[in-house]
C-alpha cells in the first residue's frame, strides 16, 4: 500500500510539473501572437532586405529586417557609431528590428533577391536602392505640359 501511495505522489508530481511547463509555453505563444497582432495593427509589420558588404564581394551578409521600411533603415545605418559596425545585426536589434540572416559568404545560397538597401562595410556608404528604384521609374515617365514652366527673359525682364 505504501508502494502504491508513493508511485501516485510521483505521478501526481511529475504531472504537475508537465502541465505547468505546458502553461507557461501556452502563455508565451499568446503573447507572442498578441504582440505579433498589434504590429500588424499598428502599422508596424514592415520588412527590407539588407546587403551588407565590402566593395569586393567578398564578405558579406544578407539580412532581412522585420520592422523597419528601407527607409528608417537607411536612417539608422546612417546614425551607427563606430562600435556599432561590428555587429550591424544586433545594433538593428536594439533600435527594435528583428533580424534574420538569410546568405553569407559562406552558405553559397543563391537566390533573386529584391533589395531594399545596401551597405558597404569598407566605405560606411548606406544607399536605398528601393528609393533610387522608384526614382528611375519615375525618370523613365513622359513629361506632361502640366509638368514643365517656361520662362522668357528680355532685355528688361520677363
């Protein structure tokens, strides 16, 4: 009988143990979403692809960043101080990006990729390629009679 009472107290133990370990995952998947959901709703569910290179190609480092628009990237990379260039991921962390590392050098993964923004290590130069993209588009446009001011200079004026 002392046998049987002490195999149900351990039963009883390693069940409570397993059902709080369940809750308290059970608690972070909702906060996860919830936080996940308020992203969304606040506007917040904004991602860019990062190329961070050296002008050779041979180091370097494609990210996506969950959180920032190539915009405030470009913004961001362009305020980092020296100590903050030796780990751009994590300094984008802290400005409150979630990064994901999806190539490097050394994965020799292949793909199309759309950039966003692209920044060369060696020369601390940050260009928004998506910028300079919508801005050849929109060079490549006709130019309407809305578009252009004529001005007619005289001798004594206009």
């Amino acid at each position: 009988m002392k046998e049987l009472k002490s195999s149900l107290d351990m039963i009883r133990r390693t069940a409570s143990g397993l059902i709080t370990g369940i809750e308290a995952q059970l608690f972070e998947l909702e906060r996860d979403r919830e936080l996940m959901q308020d992203m969304s709703i606040n506007g917040q569910d904004k991602e860019s692809l990062l190329l961070i290179q050296d002008r050779d190609l041979t180091q370097y480092s494609l990210l996506s960043v969950s959180g920032m628009e190539a915009a405030e990237l470009v913004e961001a990379l362009s305020a980092m101080k020296d100590y903050d260039r030796l780990d751009i991921a994590e300094y984008l962390d802290n400005m409150g990006a979630w990064t994901t590392e999806i190539a490097n050098e050394r994965t020799r993964e292949f793909g199309e990729y759309h950039l966003d923004v692209r920044y060369y290590t060696d020369a601390n130069e940050v260009i928004n390629l998506k910028a300079e993209m919508e801005f050849n588009e929109r060079a490549k446009e006709p130019i309407g009679a809305d578009d252009v001011i004529l001005k007619i200079a005289f001798a004594d004026g206009f």
